[in-house]
C-alpha cells in the first residue's frame, strides 16, 4: 500500500539530476557517436591496441600498398602512412557489415596525400551489388596537402566498400568518408541516430570520457614523437585540434581509439542537447582492477597543470592560450564549465585523497567557482569505500562518486540506501549504476531504485546509468542502454525507463510511504547468458555467481599458459521451487598471463533440464 502526503514538502529535485555518462567502451566512438565511416583511417591500428591487429586492419590491397613509420609522415603524432605502388588500390571495410551509405544523401571524403608526379586518385563506393555512387577522380602533386571529394548515394547500402585506386605512386594518410548529414551538421561530427537518441533522454549532463580509460595508464606520458606511448590514459590534450593531428592510442577497452571524438566534440554535443558538461580527470592513481599511485611529483603536478589549462579551454577568453585553442576549433564562446571529477574507481583510497587534495587546492585557488567531485573507490561497500567517505566528509568535498553493477534483487533492496547518508555530509553522485541486464525486470528494479533517488534529491544530486553505448558486433560489457550496429540503434528497456524518469523530472518531492516487500524471484526457464570480464593482472580469480548465489563459473587463471580458451560445466539449483541443471561455458577469451588489457569474457548458462513448480 502507499501513502501520499500531498501537502508535506519534499526535496528539491535539481534540473540536472539525471544524466548520462558516455565512455568509450563497446565501440561507443569510433564505429559509433562518431560519425566516421572509415576505419583505422590513418594506419595507426597496432598489436599494442590489440594483438589481432596489423597496420592495415580493415584495409584490403590490391596490387602493392605497405604502411611506412618514417620521416616522410605526415606529422609527428601521426606515425603511419601508406605507401600506394602505381596502378594499386586499397579498399576499406568501415565497421560490421561495411561502409554504410544511404540513397540521396551525400558523404564528404578527404585524404592527406602527396605524390612526386603527377597522380590520379579514383575513389570508389560500392559493395557487392555495384557502385553505391558515381566515381570521383583526385588529383594529387608535391607534399603533403589534404584533397576532398564529395559523393552522394544511388543507393543504400550497409555493406560498402570504400575504395582508393592510384595511377602513380602516392603516399596517403587520414582517408576519411563522413556523412554530411550529422547531428546538428557539424563537421567531424556524430552519427544523427545515436546522438538524437541521446538527445531525447534530455540529459541534465553528460559525464565523460570515462570510467576505466581515464585512470588507467594516466602515468604514461603523452604521444609526442620521442616518446611515443600506448595505452596511456585519456588525456584530453592528446584529443583537441585537427584530427590529422590527433594520435591515436591503445583504448583501454582492447581497440584503438582515434580521439576524433575528442574533449571539444564532447563540450559541443552537451551544449548542443543542453547538458552541463561533467569531464573526468585522472587523479594519478589507478583503479579498474590495478593498484598504484604515483610518486612522481612533476606527473602529478603536469596532471594538475593540465586539469587548469582544461578549465580554461571550456571557459577562457579567446585570448587566453587555450581559449584561443578552442575559439579556433570554432567555438570562441565559453563551454560554460561549471563542475568537474578527479579519479574513478581508485582502489587506494588514502592514496587518492592524498592527491584529489591538491587538483582541488590548485583548481579552487585559481577557479574557486568550479565545483570539484571526489570518488568513493571501486565498490559500493567495504573498508576502501568507508575509508574513502570519511576522507572525503572529514574534508568537507562537496560531491562523492558512488558507483555499483549489482543484481535487480539488489536494487529492490537498496531503496533505502540514501534514507540514512548524512544530510549534512557531501552530496552523491551517482556517477554509473546497473542492475545485470537489459531485460524488462531489469528496467523495473532500477525504476524502484530511481524512486528512492529521487526521495532522496537532498543528498543525491547526479545520476547515471552505465555504460551508455554499445556496438553490438563489438561488446566489452553488457547490459549497456542503447545498442546499435552500422546502421541501426535501438534502446534497451532500461532506455525507456530512464527516458520516462529523465524526460519527467519532478520539481520536488511529494513524500510517500510504501509497505509490502518487492521480490523479483520466480520460475527461471530457457537459456540465460552472462558476461563479465577479466584480465590477469587484474584478477587472480574470477568467480560468476547467479542471483541465488550458486558459484556458476570460477578460473583462478593458475599455471603459464599464455592462452586461455576456457570451458567448464556446473549445476544451478534454484531455491524457488524450481531446479535448473545447467551447462557452463566460458567463450571469447584469449587471455595471457600478465596481460593488463581487459577482455571480453562471456559465460552462456544453458538450462538442459527442468523439473518442480
Ligand atoms: O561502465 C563500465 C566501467 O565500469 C567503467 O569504465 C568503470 O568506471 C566501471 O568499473
């Protein structure tokens, strides 16, 4: 039963309470929001972003075409190029299925080329069915310099090729095919669908780049040529100005990311869907399964420098040296940044606080308007969570990030969770959090759980749900909110229920009272599927328990095998009336000893036989 006090004045809930968080895992950018078609562009894919790539990943040759780390590159950030033999011609697959193009829209390319002699460039869109559109010749001569082309479908497509045929030798570099009709038209801009389903959320902010690639590898240096890095963190220096001259890295997730969806892509897309912008920087202190801090005072205090000059690139004046940075990207007006995080997830809680104290003295010396948000650690319970709460409440932080993945049954039974925090203490921010899956119960748990943040609007001022994209051909982590491949997108039913939470955000809070205990349990049938992921040096056990606490799969990766393709059986007794014999097998795991990359690890719980209720 529920009791309303319609007269009784609740809390205030704030504009901004609900948000997303977009981070670049699933292939959210490159093959998703960011709308370029091509991929490895440049010829930068490595073994360093992942061992089954080359170079030429997505790239076919026909005739002779090598790619060449020299002194005749295009820029010091931008190691590779391709060497095309005359009468060669290399051909791109874009991502899943291929190249998508649609009839009668049309579709920019560009290339960075130079040829000694005079040479024709024909470029080509087509799949298997024929040419997708007319062809366009490219004439090329002398250094370096970026050539243009402009296409426009005859038909559709999702499976096309991008072809690239040269009449005489040529070096090419950044091939790219954009469609014209991106989000708000904006060059080296996003894909409409994802962006406009984004957009309909009406986020109150978007928190990015990250989650696990913002802390993880912040103690590498940055790419200039001398000391050129992979799998650093994202640092959002490394991912402003012209793409061309953007490097890109080793993502965290087990790809290469192009940074073209970089920290000014991101400042433009919250000002365009109306969000407050809400970036994360590395506190110098890793998370996400690793435990170190840095002990290098010059790292922490370029860190600090850095997370400064970031200030004033959203907000300087265009005189300033990164305001002038970001006016000549094309934004001379201020990105309004009011709020910022240091850290995620950092398992060494004194560690971090001892270094988030000086990004918050250095940011509130200098900008004491911004508000800087600290972090709770990795788990949403224990002694490192404790230990950090009462760091930050003993210091008076203004905001802590919560962040827990967690059973719906959890969820149901944490409505509770912020009846009790400290009214006085530091405001929340629910920066990720997920019940384990994508399916209707799912939804349901987490809108009984948003109930009970929403009571609580006082004490919990952000929240997002986590992670926000998913390629579906491409998948680190599932349950993610919104899925799409080359040429679809379509919401979860976690997706509909944010979108109802987010797009009817209350003024205040009418208070109610509920009595009656929610349970999710019931008949379990059919198959179920269950992910997680791991990586050597990161755990030394991975364990998969179902919802009734059942130990379903367990590896503690002992011996030296530099492989590991896992298979395993167990049985999954059900405490409700229901027994359910099952099959465990793990798939998708190539996992070495001592890799510190993440892979993706899916375990499939086949029920094979049924008996009781
Ligand atoms: O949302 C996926 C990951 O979950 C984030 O990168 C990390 O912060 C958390 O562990």
């Amino acid at each position: 039963a529920i009791k309303v006090s319609p007269k009784a004045k609740g809390a205030k809930i704030d504009d901004t309470m609900y948000g997303v968080f977009f981070e670049d895992i699933n292939r959210a950018a490159d093959g998703g929001l960011y709308a370029e078609l091509v991929q490895n562009r440049s010829f930068e894919y490595s073994t360093a972003d992942n061992r089954t790539y080359t170079p030429l990943t997505s790239w076919a040759v026909d005739g002779t075409a090598q790619v060449v780390n020299d002194d005749g590159r295009l820029n010091a950030r931008n190691r590779n190029y391709l060497s095309l033999g005359a009468g060669s011609a290399v051909t791109n697959a874009g991502y899943n299925t291929g190249v998508r193009v649609e009839k009668g829209k049309t579709y920019d390319f560009s290339v960075w080329a130079r040829a000694e002699s005079r040479t024709t460039l024909t470029v080509t869109l087509k799949d298997a069915g024929g040419t997708l559109a007319e062809a366009r010749k490219v004439a090329v001569k002398g250094g370096w310099a970026k050539y243009k082309a402009r296409f426009t479908a005859t038909r559709t497509s999702s499976n096309g090729r991008l072809a690239v045929a040269s009449s005489g030798a040529a070096a090419l570099d950044e091939v790219s095919l954009f469609p014209r009709d991106t989000y708000k038209g904006h060059k080296n801009g996003l894909r409409k669908d994802l962006a406009q389903k984004i957009a309909a959320l009406k986020p109150g902010f978007v928190r990015f780049p990250g989650g696990c690639l913002v802390n993880t590898g912040s103690m590498q240096d940055y790419s200039e040529s001398s000391n050129w890095e992979r799998k650093r963190s994202f640092q959002w220096k490394d991912t402003v100005g012209p793409v061309e001259q953007r490097a890109t890295n080793a993502n965290f997730w087990g790809y290469n990311q192009s940074y073209g969806l970089g920290y000014y892509e991101y400042f433009q897309f919250s000002e365009d869907i109306g969000a407050m912008p809400l970036p994360v920087v590395p506190a110098l202190v890793t998370g996400c399964g690793q435990d170190k801090a840095t002990d290098d005072d010059a790292l922490l205090k370029r860190h600090i420098q850095d997370t400064l000059d970031l200030i004033e690139f959203a907000n300087g004046p265009v005189t300033s040296k990164w305001g002038k940075v970001r006016a000549k990207m094309g934004h001379p007006k201020s990105f309004h940044l009011t709020t910022l995080e240091v850290g995620n997830e950092e398992n060494l809680p004194n560690e971090f606080f001892a270094r988030f104290q000086q990004f918050r003295t250095a940011i509130a010396a200098k900008y004491p308007k911004i508000k800087v948000i600290s972090n709770s650690g990795p788990d949403d319970a224990g002694s490192t969570f404790d230990t950090a709460w009462k760091l930050n409440r003993d210091a008076k932080v203004d905001m802590v990030d919560e962040h827990y993945y967690n059973s719906p049954q959890w969820f149901l039974q944490n409505n509770d969770r912020y009846d009790s925090y400290d009214r006085n203490g530091p405001k929340v921010f629910l920066g990720e959090y997920a019940s384990w899956g994508n399916a209707f119960k799912n939804a349901l748990a987490e809108a009984a759980f948003m109930t009970g943040l929403e009571r609580n609007a006082d004490v919990v001022k952000l929240a997002s749900y986590a992670p926000l994209l998913a390629n579906e051909d491409y998948v680190q982590w599932s349950p993610d909110m919104i899925w799409f491949n080359n040429h679809a997108s379509w919401g979860s039913a976690n997706y509909a229920m944010q979108k109802l939470f987010m797009t009817n955000v209350g003024d205040r809070v009418v208070p109610s009272t509920a009595t009656g205990t929610p349970s999710l349990t019931g008949p379990i049938s059919g198959a179920v599927g269950l992910s997680t992921w791991a990586t050597t040096a990161a755990y030394d056990d991975v364990k998969v328990t179902a919802e009734d606490g059942t130990t379903l799969f367990s590896d503690d990766f002992s011996g030296d095998a530099s492989q590991w393709k896992h298979t395993g059986g167990g049985s999954w007794s059900v405490q409700d009336g229901q027994y359910v014999q099952t099959d465990v097998a793990a798939e998708n795991t190539m996992v070495s000893a001592g890799d510190p990359a993440w892979h993706d690890y899916t375990l499939k719980a086949k029920a094979t036989k049924k008996s009781g209720k």
